[in-house]
C-alpha cells in the first residue's frame, strides 16, 4: 500500500507553511473523506500509511492558513495512485494568488 505525504511552502514569504489544514478524500463511486492532517513546523504532513490504487483529492484549507479569503479558499488537487507499492509525495507551492503543485519524491 501507498504512502501518501505533502509539504506546503509559503512562496509570499519563503519559508514552510505550517499549520495548514489539509482533507484527503477518496474518489470512486462517491467522494469519502479518509484523513484530516496539519503541517507541522517544516510544512510537512503525511496523510496516509497505507493507501491502495485509486482516485484520491487532497483539499489544502489555504484561506485558513492565509488568514482570510483574499483569493485562494480552498486548493483541491486530484492525482491516481496507480502502483500501490509505491510512495506519493505532494507538494503545495502557496501564495495568496497562485499555487503550483507537483508529484515529488
């Protein structure tokens, strides 16, 4: 099974963003929530242990973490985890205006 870990950096301010609140859910039949986690000081979070093959969406709370709803509310971010043996990294660059997102490593 997949381990599935983010980390979010604040690219208005350079430096991790810690405290965001993210939301992993699953996509099949129906969209299920399966975690809640929060960035810890470096920005980092693992969300999941042991995740199988399939459609998933991680919600990043950015207005939250911003501090109010300037532009951004909320980033969704929808990937398939196709080899279940193997780790998935999911990185959030973060800015009031703008996010970019990648599969790292």
């Amino acid at each position: 099974m997949s381990r599935l870990s983010t980390h979010v950096l604040d690219t208005a301010h350079g430096r991790p963003a810690a405290g965001v609140q993210i939301e992993l859910y699953a996509l099949a039949t129906e969209r299920t929530h399966i975690a809640s986690a929060v960035t810890n000081a470096d920005g980092r979070a693992v969300l999941s242990e042991n995740l199988p093959a399939g459609r998933y969406e991680i919600v990043f709370a950015a207005a939250r973490y911003i501090g109010h709803a300037n532009f951004l509310d909320e980033v969704p971010v929808r990937f398939t985890i196709s080899d279940a043996a193997a780790n998935y990294h999911v990185p959030l660059l973060l800015s009031p205006f703008g996010y970019s997102t990648y599969r790292g490593s």
